[in-house]
C-alpha cells in the first residue's frame, strides 16, 4: 500500500503490475468517514479497464453502498474532479453505481430530504451542486427532483431546494418546471423559486420576463426582492430588465430596494453609453439620504458602476462622506472616484474623509484621489501624508494614487515597493479562495509566480538599505527585471481567469478588480523602468 501522503498519477498506477493494483483496492479502508486517499484509489481503479479490477471495484461499491454517505463522498471526489479539468471521472462512477447499487436514488433522494430541512432553502450547497451536475446525467434523478418541486404535500424547503438543483441542471424541461412554480399558488415557494433562478448561467427570454414579472406584481416582498436579487445574479445579461429594476428603487420594502440597488450595479452601465442613466441617477441619490444603510450603500455602489455619468450625483456623494455608516462611507468615496475627473469638486470632502477613523474608508479615499487624477499641491501633500498612516493597507493606497498621479519622483522606494507586494498578495490571495472553480488555469503556477514576485520584491527592499555590492545578493537591475517579468505573467493569468470567470458565472470581487488595477498601472506606466533610472540618479528616499 502506497504511504498515506502519496497519490499516484495515472501514469504511474497503470504502471504497477496488477496484483500490486488489486492489493491496493483490496487495502482500501472504507470505514466512515473515509479519507481522501482511499477515493482517490478507488477512482483510479474504476477507470482501469482490466476484468479483474472492474470486478474487484463493483464488488467494492457493493460494500462502500452500505454507507450512503460513503457513496456521497465517492461521487463529491469524482465530482471535484471533473471541475479540476479531469473531465467524465463523476459519469464514470456514477455510472458504476447506478448498475452496482439498485437502493442509490432512494438513498440520495432521504439524504437529500435530511439536508434540505436543516439548513437554510435558499443557499446553495456542495451535495446541491453534486446532484445538479448527477441531474445532468441522470434521467432518474432529474424526474425525481420534478416530482419533489411539484408535490405539494412535501416540505417547501424541500421543494425550494429542489429548484435550486433544477436550477443547477439547467435542461429546458427543468427550467419550465421552475417558471411553472413562479406562478403557483405558495407564497413561499415562489418566493424561493425566484431565489433558485439566480443560478441559471444563461437565463433566456422568458426566465428574464418571468423575473421581471414577479419583481414588477409579486405579491410578497420576499418574491420582489429575490427576483431582484436573481437579476443582479445574471449581471449584462438583464440588460432589459433595467426598466424594472429602476421602478423597484421605489418600492415600500426596504429589502426590495436594496436589492434593486445592488442588481443595477452588475449591468455594468459605465460600459453602455447609449442607455439613458439620468432618470437612473437621480433615483439612486434619492436613497442616499434618509435610508437604511444596506439600501444606501448599495446605491452608492451602483453610482459608481455608472462612472462620470453619476456626477449629478456629486453633492449627494459629498454628502455621503460624512454619514454614521460605514458601508455608505466606503462606497461613496469609491463611487467618487469611478465617477473620476468630474468629481473634482469632491476633492476637499476627500481630503477631509482621509482623516475618517474606519481604515478602510481613509484606503478608499487614497484610492479615489488618484482616480480622480488632480496632482494639485494639497491632493499630493495628504497623500504623502497618507504614506505614515499607521494602517499599512492605507500606506498602500495612498502609494497607488501618487504613482497614478505620476508623483513618483516624491514617493520613498520602501513605500512604491510595498504597494506592489501589498496588491500581489491580495490577487494571489483571491486566486487562491476560487482555486477549485478554476479549471481552466494553473492555479499553482500563478501561486508561484506570486510568490517568486513577493520574494523578489523583499530582496529589493533589503538591496534599498544595503550597500548595491552586498555578497550573496543579486543586482537592483536583475531584481528590477525579474519582478517585471513576474508581473507580466501574473497579468497573463488574470486574463485567462476573466475569461474562465464569464463562462463558469464567477464573481470577481472590487477588491481583487482594484489590486489587478493597481498592478496594472504599475506595467503599463514602466514605473519599473523608472526605478532603474532613479536608483541609478539616486532620486528615491530609501529610508
């Protein structure tokens, strides 16, 4: 048996001899819960083509059935799989356990009744995506989930949970059972139908209508707010639901109308400059004031996803700086400095809300100094001012913003070198939260690379308070070269990760987006050329 911390690759399983192989499945401890290396083994097994084998594995998915949660594991392993770029490892076994194991759909469906009545209808889980990605499969398992979302007799957390797997199969007869539901008779269970459409990838014609439909005469406002809330899911694609979403801005829940707020923010509208926004602006500046604070906040964000066209909205913006909540701080300063080179007018209530207590506040004001891109004197003495700020993140946005404001010559190396780690260090983190969704890309290359440009970064900061010749140490030059390097890569990568993002429906978040940005800045204007020159004329402050 191969030792507990190794896993063999396909290369090197079909290399052992076979008795070597059937001792291995033979060895395999199935006890719950079962470890990850004994599903490893046994996937490895169910893809062997020897007679042998292929019997050795039925007889052991006879065994492993007697526990379904064993089963459910065997299936999540080979599922995780697949979304790693192994692709047909959950058809495989699952294939190998519809024939091997008759009691497998009743098993799955009892397990799936447990779960659905313990944790919340309307969140998505793993063994809701397993069954989803089964559905698509599975003949069977589809019909099941269309009796359970059709029978009235059973639980409506059931039946919500159902449509959500429904929702994840996304077959034409699955999609129409669901919209067939939006118009029931229970309350309750439109109401969580119209949270399951969010997570349609590609929502056709009559998913958008019957979305606007509910947000536009639903009853309650939990279907109101939750096919706002669907809509926000599809981003651009409920362009033609704008209509609708601005006419909820104005609705009599609280709930609704944050929602509304928040779904008009994904339509991206800084992009389509040929849709009308006036109207649009001044509905969302009216609940800048007087308003709860999730329906604020997620007004101002909205503002800013329009861009320079939200200035109408400046004074309510200016305004907005100065409120007792947090959330509708940070995302009226960040909106303000979306909205750029028209809200110079905002700049003293910046300069002002640099000094705001929350840290993350005084970072996203930095942040909208620089967007807005006016290198006056004052602008660039409180961002230098910014640079002893006692939260390091702060430091690093207000860095940002001088390179932005090409103010480099002002800025202390130790400070320009930080603000690259700090972002890198952020993508890479982020990266790493969606590493298992991301199929399509190496996510342990770009871990390297990050790491390598971190470490090449520290090193550059030592050569700063270090004498150039130091023994053991490389040149300023080649650090300069390799971070550059590390850093084209890194931009190689997040490019093919937006692209992975559009077709798997993931969210990138602001902040990933911001430190991309900042990395960005730093390529494109050749701060990194310009650094050479400067170590070379001795311009930087290295202390």
């Amino acid at each position: 048996m191969p030792k507990q911390d190794i896993t063999l690759t396909d290369e090197q399983w079909f290399a052992l001899p076979l008795p070597e192989r059937l001792y291995i499945v033979r060895s395999l401890d199935l006890h719950r819960p079962i470890d990850k290396m004994s599903l490893h083994y046994l996937l490895k097994a169910a893809q062997d083509p020897h007679p042998e084998l292929h019997t050795l594995v039925l007889q052991t998915l006879q065994r492993l059935g007697s526990t379904t949660d064993n089963v459910i594991d065997l299936l999540s392993y080979a599922h995780q799989q697949d979304l790693q770029g192994a692709q047909g490892q959950l058809l495989q076994i699952w294939t190998l356990c519809w024939e091997t194991l008759p009691n497998l759909l009743p098993a799955l469906l009892d397990h799936f009744r447990f779960q659905s009545l313990r944790e919340e209808s309307h969140t998505p889980n793993d063994f809701s995506l397993l069954l989803g990605a089964i559905g698509t499969l599975a003949p069977p398992l589809l019909e099941a989930m269309l009796q359970l979302l059709h029978n009235q007799r059973e639980h409506d957390k059931i039946r919500i949970r159902a449509a959500c797997v429904l929702a994840y199969i996304q077959q034409p007869e699955a999609i129409y059972a669901m919209l067939s539901a939006l118009h029931g008779d229970e309350q309750g269970v439109r109401s969580g139908v119209a949270a399951a459409l969010r997570f349609i990838q590609h929502p056709d014609t009559q998913v958008l209508q019957a979305l606007c439909e509910t947000l536009h005469s639903g009853t309650t406002f939990a279907e109101r707010s939750n096919a706002a809330r669907a809509l926000g899911e599809y981003g651009p694609q409920a362009h033609d639901a704008l209509p609708y979403l601005h006419q909820a801005l104005h609705d009599t829940n609280p709930e609704v109308r944050r929602n509304a707020a928040w779904a008009i923010g994904t339509m991206e509208l800084e992009r389509y400059t040929h849709i009308d926004v006036e109207s649009l602006v001044t509905s969302l500046d009216l609940l800048l004031q007087n308003e709860r604070e999730q329906v604020s906040k997620n007004a101002a964000w909205s503002l800013g996803t329009i861009g320079q066209r939200a200035y109408l909205a400046l004074p309510g913006l200016q305004q907005a700086l100065g409120s007792p909540f947090k959330g509708l701080r940070l995302n009226a300063a960040l909106a303000l400095g979306r909205i750029g080179q028209a809200a110079r007018l905002s700049i003293p209530s910046l300069l002002q809300t640099l000094h705001d207590p929350d840290t993350q506040v005084r970072g996203n004001v930095a942040w909208a100094l620089g967007r807005i891109g006016i290198s006056s004197p004052e602008v660039l003495d409180a961002l230098q001012g910014a640079l002893q700020d006692h939260a390091t993140s702060v430091q690093m946005e207000a860095a940002t913003a001088l390179i932005r404001l090409h103010a480099t010559a002002q800025l202390p190396i130790l400070a320009v070198l930080s603000s690259l780690a700090f972002h890198v260090g952020q993508f890479k983190q982020h990266i790493e939260q969606q590493k298992m969704s991301l199929a399509a890309i190496a996510a342990e290359d770009l871990s390297m690379t990050a790491k390598a440009l971190q470490e090449k970064t520290a090193q550059l900061l030592f050569q700063t308070t270090h004498p150039p010749n130091s023994p053991q140490h490389e040149t300023r030059e080649q650090l300069l070269r390799d971070i550059q390097t590390h850093t084209k890569h890194i931009l190689h990568l997040w490019t093919q990760y937006l692209r992975e993002s559009k077709n798997t429906h993931i969210g990138v978040t602001e902040e990933s987006t911001q430190a991309l940005q900042a990395l960005h800045n730093l390529l494109l204007e050749d701060v990194l050329t310009r650094w050479q020159h400067t170590f070379e004329e001795g311009l930087f402050d290295a202390n």
